[in-house]
C-alpha cells in the first residue's frame, strides 16, 4: 500500500508556527510589522502599519474554530493634512502686436 496516496490512513499533526515581520523604509514612507502565532486551529496576531496621515493602525486578531475571525482595530497618533495655501490669482494683460506682412 502506498501511504502517499492513501491519505486517510495518515495522521496529520496540528498546525504551529510563529512568525515575525517588519519594514522601516523612511525613504518611501512604508512602516510596517506582523507577528503572528498559530497552535492547532486557534490563531493570534497584530500588524500596525503608518498611514499617509501621520497615524499608525494596529489590528490585534484571532481565529478559532468556536469564535470565528475577531479583530480590533486601533489607531493611534493625530491626523496630519497638508495645508493648501491659495494665493491669488494675477492677471496679466494681453498685449496685442499687429502681425506685419512685407
């Protein structure tokens, strides 16, 4: 018989994993991090990542068979916008030169 093709007959040991990730490029502005943990059918994690407006979003979620997927969502740090300044508007007068035809 050949196990690898009868796939009842294998047991399968529950999932477990960590992992951790992160990116801090100041130059293109993408921060980020995740850290997630898995033991059996029950997940744990957060990520945060820095918004265009100056705020960090973080998520802390978990996952299970009972609860389903449950997040929250936090956000921390105050809004930044960028100040549009209007300045007026100049007219400059049209200057009309007669066209000369030799």
């Amino acid at each position: 018989m050949d196990l690898l093709n009868n796939c009842d007959t294998l047991e399968q040991a529950p999932a477990h994993y960590s992992f951790n990730y992160g990116v801090e490029d100041h130059h293109t502005g993408d921060i980020k991090s995740q850290h997630e943990e898995r033991e059996g059918d029950v997940v744990k994690g957060s990520y945060s990542l820095h918004e265009a407006d100056g705020t960090v979003r973080t998520v802390h979620y978990t996952a299970d068979p009972h609860n389903g997927f449950n997040a929250v969502v936090e956000r921390s740090g105050h809004a930044v916008h960028p100040q549009i300044v209007h300045q007026p508007v100049v007219h400059q007068p049209i200057v009309h030169h007669p066209i000369i035809h030799h």
